[in-house]
C-alpha cells in the first residue's frame, strides 16, 4: 500500500515509557479486546516482526487465494489444507499496522479509518494482565497413536503399490498440556529467536482460533526485484552433533520424495507453458534440527509473458503442493479424506503478507512446524511423505522429530 495513504498515529503519552515489545503486546491486547482477527510475523532473516489488525472478521472472509500483484489489496493471507465452512479461506487487510522496525508510530489503511477513535483509546488504556486469545469452536482433532500412525502409512504404501496414488503425505495431530502461565507472546518471541531462517508467526481470529508456528518451506514468493520463487522441499533426517548439512548421505526413499515434489513444479510450470525458469538444487539445508532437501525454482517475470498474473495463477496450481497431500493431486487427496482420519484444518494450508512491506511483494509459506492454541492444550501437526519404499516406524520418528521444533516452546 503506498505511504501516502496511511494515516500515522503516535502513541500517546500514556504508552510512551512503554518499549517496541511491550507496545506491540499493547496493540495485541487491544486487537484482542475489540474482538479483531490480527496476524503477527517475523520474516526469515529478518530483525524485527510486524502486527497486522484486521478491522473485523467479516472484512478477513475470502472466497479465492489472493492476487500476488502489485494492485492487489494489502494484508495477510491465512488458508486452510481445504477450505470448508470450519475453516474459512482469510485474507485479513492491511488495516491496523505496526512494524516493530518503527516502533514511534501505528499506521491505519483508508479503509478503516473509523477505527481511529478507538484506537487511539486502546492505545491509552493500561495493558491487561492476561490477553483473551481466541479459540475455534470445534471439537480437538483426535491423536493419533503409533499404532493408528503406522496403519496409515501401510495403507498408504499399499495405495501406492496398487498405483492409485504416485505418493501421498500422512500426517497426524497430537495433544500438548500448555505449561503454566504459557504465553503465545512469548512463545512467538522464542520461536524468532530458535529459528531465524523460519516464517515464524502467530494468528489469532475470531471463530477460528490461535496457530503459532515456524515454517521452513516457501509456497510462493514475488520479490522486490521482480521474480517469482517457490521450492521443492522434502526428505528429513536429524542434523546430528558436529556434522555439516553438506556432509548428510540420503537414502533412494527420501531422494525419490523430493524428486516427486519439484516435478510437480515443473508440471504446474508446463500448464501455463511457462519454459523461462531456473532450476537449482537438490540440495541439503537446516531447518532448527532437521535436515531437508530442497530445490529453488526462479523465474524472471520481465522475461515471461503475463508477468502480474503468473505469481497469483501459480499459487492456485500449487496449493495444496505435492509436498502436503501427495500426486496425483485429486487422487491423493482422496485417499486422505478417506483414511486420515482427522480434519487438518489450517495445518499445511498456507500464510503470509501480500503487499504488506510495499506493492508487489509477496510471501507465502506452507503452515508447518505449527500448532493450534486450546485453552488448556496445544494441538500439534506433523506429516511424512510416503513413497513404496516408506518404513511405518521410520514414518513415526519423522513425525516425532517435526514435532519437537514448535513443541520446544511448551517445554
């Protein structure tokens, strides 16, 4: 959104003693208050995250993934694995800004400047002990026990042996007791500092509920500089003590999985008969413990024709990505619907700001490492992709593994 059409709101001198993290809690909890959806992120590689406040839940409700072009709207995308009435496609505008980089000021999008008198008094009121994050109404997912976890992989490899499916991604929910006086904030606060190559974020909306997690995998990204990346990412293995990422050895089963993922790049490339693009990897990079195998794809849009719509006409190929639910897609997705056994809600949907650092810059990530806030609990999420050669208890492990990286902070 070009500056010129934000209002800027100092804070007032009630707040002004107050530091950048203990005004963005501010923030927090008057967004919380009111009732409002809010996504807040930091960026890999970044220093400093950003607060985005969406002027209401009905302003967030989306029917289509978001346009990634620089005369789009503003604002945070947030999309479930498959949209339903439980889990609504939101794209949360760029209303209520604060970025943590320019801590002085609070920035409000013409499209809500109503919300000006409140939050100027929000800003003035004292901060609340304790803030009232949301939670989504339905029931917890059930968790899956080693047994129930490896039946699915057998009945996966099963499928793949009978060729209905090419590969499929397994995944399974487990419940977490929050420890006491846990707080997302600071959660979110640990998870930036444990990961800072990750998408690390923390959003909370009405009738939907709280997700916190730190995603290691692009889905879709349009730079500064005019280019559209995405990435295969696959395989894992634990980064052992004093062994180099560029030293790992990966077996055929992981080597296969990957291969699969970056050729449904490729193919989604072909449906737009895009041929322009640059390849490069597989190779191996860290992720907090773990180790992935991971392939960029580039593509210079001043070198493709229909360079605006390519990235937003991507996205829409790609989600759900053969990295999540498995190829062929359709088939794939059957047999989880069939098997799975759970809803997967906003885990492996995707996240990100569109427009928000300025037009035409967009990032996108696959919701992984994640997990869902409940009262008294934290709903955890974790997959492995399964090709003929997947071990069910090697399956298991894997699955162990990824839920240690956002479950370190209910330790």
């Amino acid at each position: 959104m070009p500056a010129g059409q934000l209002r800027y709101l100092p804070w007032p001198a009630a707040a002004a003693g107050l530091d950048a993290p203990a005004r963005l809690r501010h923030l927090v909890a008057g967004a919380l208050r009111t009732n409002r959806p809010l996504a807040l992120w930091r960026e890999p590689g970044a220093v400093h995250p950003r607060l985005l406040v969406a002027r209401s839940l009905e302003a967030a409700y989306t029917g289509l993934p978001p346009a990634l072009d620089a005369q789009a709207p503003a604002g945070f995308a947030f999309f479930p694995f498959r949209d339903s009435d439980h889990n609504p496609a939101l794209f949360l505008p760029a209303d209520v800004g604060y970025d943590l980089a320019h801590p002085d000021t609070v920035t409000v999008a013409p499209a809500a400047r109503e919300l000006v008198p409140g939050l100027t008094a929000w800003l003035g009121l004292p901060t609340p002990p304790v803030l009232a994050w949301h939670y989504g109404p339905q029931p917890a997912p059930p968790a899956a026990t080693e047994a129930e976890y490896t039946t699915l992989v057998r009945r996966g490899v099963a499928a793949i042996e009978a060729r209905e499916v090419v590969k499929v991604v397994s995944s399974r929910a487990a419940r977490r007791p929050l420890p006491s006086g846990f707080d997302p904030l600071t959660a979110f606060a640990e998870l930036r500092e444990k990961y800072p190559r990750a998408f690390v974020s923390l959003v909370s909306v009405p009738g939907v509920g709280t997700w916190l997690g730190a995603s290691p995998e692009v889905l879709a990204e349009v730079t500064a500089d005019g280019h559209f990346h995405t990435m295969a990412l696959a395989g894992t293995q634990p980064l052992l003590p004093d062994t180099r990422p560029q030293d790992a050895i990966w077996r055929q089963k992981e080597i296969e999985e990957q291969a699969l993922v970056a050729r449904y790049i490729v193919s989604c490339f072909k449906q737009l008969r895009l041929r322009e693009y640059h390849e490069s990897g597989p190779r191996t990079v860290a992720a907090g413990q773990l180790l992935h195998l991971r392939t960029d794809f580039e593509v210079d849009l001043e070198n493709v024709p229909n360079a605006a719509s390519l990235g937003t006409d991507m996205l829409r190929l790609l989600h759900p990505t053969s990295a999540v639910g498995g190829m062929p897609k359709m088939a794939a997705l059957d047999f989880l619907r069939r098997h799975e056994g759970y809803d997967r809600a906003y885990y492996s949907g995707f996240l990100g700001p569109v427009n928000v650092a300025a037009p035409g810059i967009a990032r996108l990530f696959v919701n992984l490492r994640c997990l869902q806030l409940r009262p008294t609990e934290a709903i955890l999420y974790a997959g492995t992709g399964l090709t003929v050669d997947s071990d069910p208890a090697r399956e298991w492990q894997e699955t162990e593994m990824k839920l240690q990286t956002v479950g370190a902070v209910l330790q």
